[in-house]
C-alpha cells in the first residue's frame, strides 16, 4: 500500500512538471516596459495577433454625437489598416502593421460620459484592465485632462487628436502628444482672417463682444481671443463668461445688445450654442460678422436644430468635406465614410481618423509594442501632408510640448445648411457672405 502511494505521488509529480515546462515554452513572451501590452506579446514581435488601443470618448452623455462619430471615424481607419485596399494614403497597400507581422489594430473603447473624473478612471482602465498599448482621447479640454494624467502615471502614449487647451502641452507630460492646433495657433489664425478680410474688403469690425463658457476649454479660449484682438486693436466693448450648460442665457445676451457689437467670437457646447442662437434672435440681435470656435457650433446636431438660423456664422475648423476638392485623398476618405454612415466627416471626426494613422505609424517605426519605443517612435514622427486628409502641412511634435508643430485651422462658413470653406484661400470652395442679413431675411 506505502509503495503504491509513493507511486501515484511521483506520478502526480511528474505531470506537474511537463505541464509546468509546457505552459513555459508554450505562453507569451516576457513583458516589455509598461505593463500588458496587447494580445499575444507585449515586448517583441513574435505571436502577436492583435494590438489593443483604448479609445475614452463621450458615447453618452451632452457630448454623446461628437463621441459617436469618432468611434465611426477610428473604426473606419482601423479598417483601412487592417485590410488591404487602393487607397494612397500608409497602411491601405498591407495588412495589420507589417514590422509586427501584419498584427491587426483592434480598439478597445470607453465611456466618459462628459465627466473628468470618469475619463480619468476610464484610461486608468483601458490600460491596467485591457491592457492597451496606448490611449486616444478625449475630445474636451477637461476630461483630456484627466484621462491623459492616468495615462503619464501608468507610462502609456496618450495620443490626443482633437482638444485644443494651450495647457496640454505646458504640463511636462512625457507621454502626452497632440495633434490638433492649440487656442493660440486657432485665435492667430482667425484674427488673420479677420485682418486680411477687413483690408480687402474695405470694411471696418472695430467692435467685438467675446462670449465663452466657464469650463477648463473655455477659460483658456476667452482670455486668449480678448488679449490677442486687444493686441490687434480691436475695442472688445464685451467680456461675457457664462455658466456652462445654461438654462437661461438672458442676462448674457443683454450685456452682447447693450454693446451693439460689429463682431460676436463665441466659444460654446452644442446645448449652449443652440440656446444663445435662439435668445438672439429673440433678443434681435445681428452683429455683421460672427465667428465660432467649433465645439458645439460644428456639432453635427447644431445646423439640424437650429436651421436656416445658422447660415452666415463663421465657424473656426481644421477641416471640411470641400476640402477634398483640392485634396483627392481627403474627398476618397469622406466618400467612404458617408456611404457608411450617412453623414460628411467635420473637424473632429476628420482629426480622429488621422491619429490612428499616426499611431500606426508610429507602431511600425517601432516594431514593437513596448510603450517606451513606441513613444519614442511617436517624438520621431515626420509625416507630410500630402499623406493626410487634414489641410495640414503635415505631423511633426515639438521636441519638449509634443504639440503638432504642422498643424493649422481654416474658416468655414454656414451656407445654405452646408459648411463651406471660406479660408484661407489656398483651399476656399466659396466666398464670405457678408454682412450677416436680418434675422427676417
């Protein structure tokens, strides 16, 4: 009996073993720096089938349309790159990312509903549960704050392809990269606008109201447009901040018609767009010129609820779908997507189909999924602009902000329902109607 229990003892041993040696030889490979890195491996190349990006959005929520089209926008991307197509633009002639043996993107997504403090604990997840190998987002200043704070501290590349806060890039951040033009590049840009349109034109827009909400985004938009138009000499007769998400707007634009204003530049979310809209035209007010950051003015759902009453408004962007009339690859791209989904890309979802690419990019630079050499790979990009869809000179970050040196915006123009390119005139499809007509017009 002792000997036949010493026997099942070594045999039961003895399994263990080949199974031990088995699931060694057999399991992934060793780790890189950073943590879990996609399915398969995560330092070299060998086994890997497929690589996780985590995408933390509004898909819920006030900002719920913007977060929805940039899910389409990426996934249509992660499409082209995972499967093999005509277009000419990187990735679309392979499939998956060649230096990790075709290894297809697969993104990994979550919802941050609009709030900073569930974009924070939603990266933190994508990173430490998914085990994605970087993160894009997160469209509001504010909650990219935040989702990008978890990712610096789990050392993983935040990619951010569409806030524009100047406090981003001031942050030290060593993971943090954006593609995006930042408020001074945009405010520069259309107080140009406004300068050469003046010249041209004969016409004088000494008199500007500036009105923005009291969000992160909007407290570094307001002062940034009020110290550069002051700059430019033009009389900025009204400052008017305003609560965000506002259920009355009335006060606000009492102290816009007390002034009278040749020019409006107003910085709003979709909700608070569209009721100022109304309460100017009830108030009757009509500057000759008003001028959008984009947020909620280019939200998809703003020109369906407000309508006709739209039409004339200048509307800060980094692309429209007219662009494709000088740029081939950007019409092929917006063709794609609308057959899709019905609808024209805009700014946003235009600037999220791009960071893909960028990331892309940078996965095969690295022929890893190690975190560092892909943020490494992310400081060397060097991407021209006729690579893009974007009207940019291409994608290049600062050495010390990792801000998109090449990036640039242009102004559109709300006509008859459709966002038109009005500037600059390298890639403007139409002229500036000016001055704004009569509400009853």
């Amino acid at each position: 009996m002792v000997m036949y229990r010493r026997r099942r003892i070594w045999a039961t041993v003895a399994i263990l073993l080949v199974l031990a040696l088995t699931a060694t030889s057999c399991g992934p490979a060793k780790q890189g720096s950073g943590g879990a890195a996609g399915s398969g491996a995560a330092g070299g190349t060998g086994g890997v089938k497929e690589i996780k990006i985590g995408a933390v959005y509004p898909l819920s929520g006030s900002q719920a349309t913007i977060g929805v089209n940039a899910r389409k926008a990426m996934e249509l991307a992660a499409e082209i790159i995972n499967q093999k197509s005509d277009l000419p633009i990187p990735f679309a002639s392979t499939e998956g990312i060649p230096s990790l043996g075709g290894a297809k993107l697969r993104l990994v997504w979550a919802d941050h509903e609009g709030s900073p403090e569930k974009a924070l604990s939603e990266s933190e997840r994508l990173i430490t549960q998914e085990g994605v190998v970087a993160v894009l987002g997160s469209y509001a200043t504010g909650t990219t704050v935040t989702a990008s704070q978890a990712a610096e501290r789990l050392q993983t590349p935040f990619l951010n392809p569409d806030s524009v806060g100047n406090s981003l890039t001031t942050r030290g951040f060593k993971w943090f990269f954006r593609l995006s033009p930042n408020v001074t590049m945009i405010t520069q840009n259309f107080m140009d606008f406004m300068k050469e349109f003046s010249q041209e034109h004969g016409v004088s827009l000494g008199k500007m109201a500036v009105v923005y909400e009291n969000t992160l985004w909007g407290q570094e938009v307001g002062p940034q447009v009020i110290g550069l138009a002051k700059q430019k000499g033009y009389d900025v007769a009204a400052q008017v901040a305003y609560a965000f998400k506002s259920t009355d707007v009335s006060s606000e634009v009492q102290k816009v018609k007390a002034v009278n204003p040749d020019v409006i530049v107003q910085g709003s979310a979709i909700s608070d767009a569209i009721l100022f809209m109304k309460a100017y035209k009830s108030q009757n007010i009509r500057p000759r010129m008003m001028i959008a950051e984009d947020y909620g003015f280019n939200d998809p759902s703003f020109v369906k609820t407000v309508g006709a009453d739209a039409n004339g408004i200048l509307v800060r962007e980094t692309w429209a779908p007219d662009i494709g009339a000088k740029k081939p690859l950007a019409k092929q791209v917006n063709d794609l997507f609308k057959t899709r989904n019905g609808l024209d890309m805009n700014g946003d979802s235009a600037r999220e189909f791009t960071a893909l690419f960028v990331l892309a990019d940078a996965l095969q630079r690295a022929g890893s999924l190690d975190k560092e050499a892909i943020r490494k790979a992310l400081e060397a990009t060097d991407l021209s602009g006729d690579k893009l869809i974007m009207p940019w000179d291409g994608i290049k970050f600062d050495s010390k902000t990792h801000q998109n040196v090449a990036a640039g915006a242009i102004i559109t123009q709300i006509q008859d329902g459709v966002y038109y390119t009005v500037w600059p005139k390298s890639v403007a499809s139409k002229q500036v109607v000016f001055p704004l007509p009569p509400w009853s017009q």
